[in-house]
C-alpha cells in the first residue's frame, strides 16, 4: 500500500475499539460507536466502506440502501458482489424476503440497532452504508416518528439529538461528473444482464398495481412497460431488430438514466438538510477521481481516489476512534 498513514491490520477483531464505559444499561446507556457511509447512489459508498473495513479490520458493514435490503435483483439495485467483499461481512444486505410487507424505516430502525449492539458487544466497528436517508434518519435520531417522513415535508426540523456516538463520512461528486457517470454505470448494468434479471422478475399483474417494496427499484417500472409490450416469454429480453420494440427498449433505457439521475439530486438535497440541521457531515470531495475513471478508463483513478478519498476518510476514522 503507497499511503503510509494506511497500516492494514492482518487480523479482523485485533484491537478492540475504544468505547464508552458500559453502564447500567437502564440509567446511563453508553453509546456506541458508529461510523456512517453518506453520498448519493454511484459516489462510491461501497468501495469506500470496503477499503475501510479491510484497514480497520474490526468493522462490519450494515446495508442503509432501501432497495438492496431486499433478497433479488442483485444487478438491478447494484449490490456489491460477494467477489468484491474481500471476506468483510454484511448485514441487511438480501436478507429481507420481498414477498414480505414493504421494509419500513421503522423495520431498519430496530434490525440495524440489533446488529449495532451485537457488532459492538464485540467490539467491532459497525459500518453504515447506503444512499436511504430516511432509513439513516430513523436508525439515528434519538426521537424517531414511525408515522411521519421529515424529508417528505420541508417545514419539519430534522432533530440532531442521535443515538450513538456517530462519525458521518459524505462522498460528494459534482453533479455534472455524477450523472455522467451514473449514465455509464446504467450501460454497464445492461452489459452484465440487468435487462435478463428483470425479464426474469416481471410480474404482468403486479406490473398493473403501484409496486411497493422491490418493485419500486429504479428498472422495474420502466421495463415493466417494455414487457407489457413485448412479454420476454415471447422471445429473447432485449431490444431485437424491430425498430418499434427498438424504440421501446431505448424509452426504457433512457428513463431509468434519467430516474437514476434525479434520485441521486434528491439524495444530495436530503443530505443538505441534514448537514444544515446540524448533523456534523464530513465531506470528502470524489469530484477528481470520478472525472479520472471517465476520461482514461475505469482501471485508472486508483491514484486520485486513495489521495482525495481514502486517506482523508481514514484520518477521520482514525481520530474519532480514538476520541
Ligand atoms: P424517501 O425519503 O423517499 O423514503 P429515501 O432516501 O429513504 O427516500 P432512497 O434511497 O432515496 O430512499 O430511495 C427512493 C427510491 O429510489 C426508491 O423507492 C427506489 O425507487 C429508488 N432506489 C433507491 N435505491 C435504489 C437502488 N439501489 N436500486 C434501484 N432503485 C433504487
């Protein structure tokens, strides 16, 4: 490793974090220790908390996206892959059945905070990662109201009273370089079979209902159109020879780019309202590194990335660690 502020620890639960003193868990309840991933879908959250968790080998990562939670579509909602985990475990990650009732904010709330207090009762570093704000805000806030959504209404205050000791990393990319990339990684997503794992989920009569849970990951609804159209029974899923199945093929590609793209501004705009409530946000700015995997390829922004991501993002948790 060229960064000698990064020395990889050769063994997972090695040097216990520093904590709070247990008290009697009825009066005093020492908080936890927590470290949160933030930024908007395709800002690199996953590489981010991998590289982490390999140089602060006591950590485990929690899932925070609302669609990767659920088991399935394991292309579609970009989960990382088991190949790219580099032995880290994961929690909430495919876990929840999607034939269950919707995954609510609350549901998160209570199993997250169940794997925070079973990580840390060996000591070990739980990880938070994922673009789900509100499921971000549930876990944390100390006051969390199942019944309303606070970024549903702009007049409501977001309380920065938290439940744990919080260390909030935010990957930020300018958005013109993110939704150029957001583009790219959609074609990507074609490449390795998004369109063959959603011929394989369609449902013609759940695709007539407003989908709930999992069916609402950004590619469901849009190609549910294009199936409606042209059932993938009826033939290989993708855009064939006819220029009007062709046609349709390129409105769905088209409208998940652009879905994903305003997803990733509504993300940012959410993670403003928390950092302006007084959620201590630290920014890490990812503009350089995306801007270098766009112009020369994506092998290349190693470089950029572990010099304006990593290394800051680790001195960061290095000191709140050892706060
Ligand atoms: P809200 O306040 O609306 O509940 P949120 O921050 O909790 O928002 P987001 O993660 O922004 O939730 O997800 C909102 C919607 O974006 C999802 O319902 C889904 O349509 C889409 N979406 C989010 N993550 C993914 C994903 N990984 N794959 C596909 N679609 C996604």
């Amino acid at each position: 490793m060229r960064l000698s502020i990064l020395q990889p620890q050769p063994q997972r639960c090695h040097h216990p974090i520093k904590r709070w003193p247990r008290m009697d868990a009825s009066f005093h309840r020492r908080k936890d220790k927590v470290v949160i991933i933030m930024g908007a879908t395709g800002s690199g959250k996953s590489r981010l908390s991998i590289d982490l968790a390999t140089l602060f080998p006591v950590s485990e990562i929690i899932n925070s996206d609302k669609m990767q939670v659920y088991r399935g579509l394991d292309i579609t909602t970009n989960k990382i892959p088991l190949t790219q985990r580099r032995g880290v475990p994961h929690h909430l990650l495919g876990d929840v059945d999607p034939s269950l009732p919707e995954f609510s904010p609350a549901d998160f709330r209570r199993r997250a905070a169940h794997i925070i207090d079973d990580i840390s009762s060996r000591d070990c570093l739980p990880i938070v990662v994922g673009g789900s704000n509100s499921f971000v805000h549930a876990l944390l806030v100390e006051d969390f109201q199942p019944d309303s959504n606070v970024f549903h209404d702009a007049e409501r205050l977001i309380s920065s009273e938290l439940r744990y000791k919080c260390c909030f990393l935010w990957v930020d990319i300018a958005f013109p370089v993110l939704s150029q990339y957001l583009c790219h990684r959609v074609d990507d997503m074609l490449q390795s079979g998004m369109v063959h794992e959603l011929a394989q989920f369609f449902d013609p009569e759940a695709s007539r209902r407003t989908g709930s849970g999992l069916r609402k990951a950004i590619g469901v609804p849009e190609f549910d159109r294009f199936f409606n159209m042209y059932p993938p029974w009826a033939g290989p899923a993708g855009p064939g020879e006819d220029p009007l199945r062709k046609r349709a093929y390129e409105e769905a590609v088209r409208a998940i780019k652009d879905n994903t793209c305003e997803l990733a501004e509504r993300q940012m705009e959410k993670i403003e309202r928390l950092k302006c409530a007084g959620w201590d946000l630290r920014r890490i700015d990812a503009t350089e590194a995306f801007r270098v995997v766009l112009t020369s390829g994506s092998s290349n922004g190693s470089d950029v990335w572990e010099r304006q991501v990593l290394e800051p993002s680790v001195k960061i948790v290095r000191r709140f660690l050892m706060e």
